[in-house]
C-alpha cells in the first residue's frame, strides 16, 4: 500500500522553505538551499547532524579551492577537473567526502558566475546555511520509537514463553511434535528490533546508548543459549525423575516473566535443585547417566541464561517507563 513515510514529509517541507527563504534574500541561485535541505535529511538526528557538518565543511573548503583556482586560471571548463583533483582527495582525507556531490553545485556555480568576488562568496555560503539550516531544524523531530520497540519486546517474551512450553511438554511426556517456527522468527524480530532501537540510539544526544538496545542485546545473548539448549533436551529420552523436576522449574521460569528481576531468586532455586539432585541415587543404566548428564549439561546452560539478566542494568526510571517483563 502506498505510505508516505516520515522521512519523505519532513523533506516535501524542509524543501520549499529552504527556498523560500533564500528567494526572499534575493540570493542567485536561490534554488541550490533546497537541494542541501533534501541532502541533509536523515532517518535519525545524529545521521542529520553529521550529514549536515559533512557538506558545510565540503561546501565551505569547495568555495576556498574555487575562489582560488577560477580567480587564477579563469573561469573556464577544464579548471573543474583541476579543483576536482584537489577537492575529492581533500574531503576523503578530511572525512567529509560525504559532501562532495552538494559541493559540486557549488563549484557550477562559481563556473557560472560573471566574477569572483565578495559578493559571490557571500551568496553561496548564505544558501549553504539556509539549505543545512532549515533541515537541521526540521530534522530535530523525531516520532518516538517506543511504541514499536514496545510491540518487539513483548513478541519476544511471548515468543521465550512459547519455547519453554514447548521444553516442559517435551521433558513430561517425551513427546515432540513442535515445528519450531518461533526460533526462526524470534531471530529475525532480534535483529528487526537491534536495528530499531539504534536508530533510537542515534535520536538521543545525552545518552551513548538506550535502554532498548542493551534489552535487545541481553534477549539476543539468552536466544543463543535457548537455541544451544534444544539439541541438549531432545537427546533425553529416559523418562527419570529428575526431568519432572527440571519440568516444574522451567515453568516457574517461565510463569515468572515480570518486570522485577526475579533472575537472582531463579538462581538459588536452580542451585538449590541442582544439590538436590546430587544427593539421589547414581544413575542404574547408561541410558539413565546419560539422560542425567544431559540434564546438567541443560541445567548449566540455564544458569548462563539466568546470569545475563541478572547481570543486565537498566535505570528505574526507564524500568518504570517502559514496564519492561524481562527475566
């Protein structure tokens, strides 16, 4: 369906103002200030701000190279290729190369000119400040992303949830008919929701980075160890005691889903049962040792799993924002 996207707009309006403005001032080539506003129009503020300083600086050294090569050699042509020459390996060393296309206009326009003067350089480095100018301004909104990085969370946790029942059905009655399909999609929601969240990263000039992404990247850690542990649940096939407890502990996992970091209480449980364990009695077969090695080996990746989130920080005042359930 067609969708005119935030971007989009906020370039159909930084735009015309650009020129407005310039056309108001009476400057030549007043049309150029709505090119550097479309340029300088960015998904985030932190991308706009850079794009902006890129092309005032590329702007800035092509209006010196081109007042001092025109003014030189004449106004002819060829002369382009000589600024080029010394223009694109100068904004490459400089960082800035990002502006070159921008400053070409620029240097058209010093081509174009009757002369070299003040008056010139006066012109274009007011149409480089309108153009930047006016973008930066209207780039300075930026639709909260929080509502869908909200939907992204919860579809994880739902996701997590669905997994673990899909473990305690398997390790109570041996029986797996589950297609899977939540760890393909649960990746691909990680990165969907990773990528997002910078993008909230880079709408922040106090913070390096937001909470929403370092929440992505502790689910991301804990994915890689449920996704380690499926292959270490399905290789048990004896039906032993200590499934049945391992069973009712990954459904208070499970149950315990919560804002409150309840991660610290899982632990103790699961080394409290983990002790317990210890002290039954020694396996009689081999398919029984092997079943109660997997187990361990299950129980550890848990403790992994476990110590992340309790190792996770965040402020309570983006914990009381966002109502995070994140155990």
């Amino acid at each position: 369906m067609f969708r005119i996207g935030y971007r989009t707009l906020k370039t159909a309006i930084a735009t015309p103002i650009a020129i407005y403005i310039a056309q108001l001032l009476h400057l030549q080539n007043y049309f150029s200030a709505g090119i550097l506003a479309i340029l300088c129009i960015q998904s985030t503020k932190m991308k706009s701000i850079r794009a902006a300083w890129s092309r005032f600086a590329a702007c800035v050294l092509a209006m010196i190279l081109s007042t001092l090569f025109f003014s030189l050699f004449g106004q002819h042509p060829f002369v382009i290729g000589l600024v080029l020459l010394i223009f694109i390996p100068s904004t490459v060393y400089l960082k800035v190369n990002e502006g070159v296309v921008s400053s070409s206009v620029i240097i058209l326009h010093f081509l174009a000119a009757k002369s070299i003067d003040s008056h010139l350089v006066l012109n274009e480095f007011a149409i480089i400040l309108i153009g930047i100018g006016v973008a930066l301004i209207i780039n300075l909104y930026m639709p909260s992303l929080d509502h869908q990085l909200i939907k992204y969370q919860k579809k994880i946790e739902d996701n997590f949830r669905k997994i673990f029942e899909e473990i305690i059905l398997y390790l109570r009655t041996n029986k797996n008919t589950w297609d899977g399909k939540e760890i393909t999609e649960t990746a691909d929601i990680i990165e969907k929701a990773k990528s997002l969240a910078l993008r909230d990263v880079e709408n922040r000039f106090v913070t390096n980075e937001s909470f929403f992404y370092s929440y992505f990247k502790m689910r991301e850690k804990q994915f890689e160890i449920i996704e380690r542990s499926l292959p270490v649940i399905t290789s048990i096939s004896s039906m032993i005691e200590q499934r049945m407890m391992m069973a009712d502990f990954v459904e208070d996992l499970k149950e315990n889903i919560q804002p409150k970091n309840t991660a610290i209480e899982r632990l103790k449980k699961l080394y409290s049962m983990r002790e317990q364990i210890n002290q039954m009695d020694l396996p009689k077969t081999r398919e029984e040792f092997e079943a109660r090695a997997s187990l361990f080996q299950f129980m550890r990746e848990i403790e992994q799993y476990l110590t992340i989130k309790s190792n996770f920080k965040h402020s309570k005042n983006s914990h009381s924002k966002h109502q995070v359930k994140a155990h």
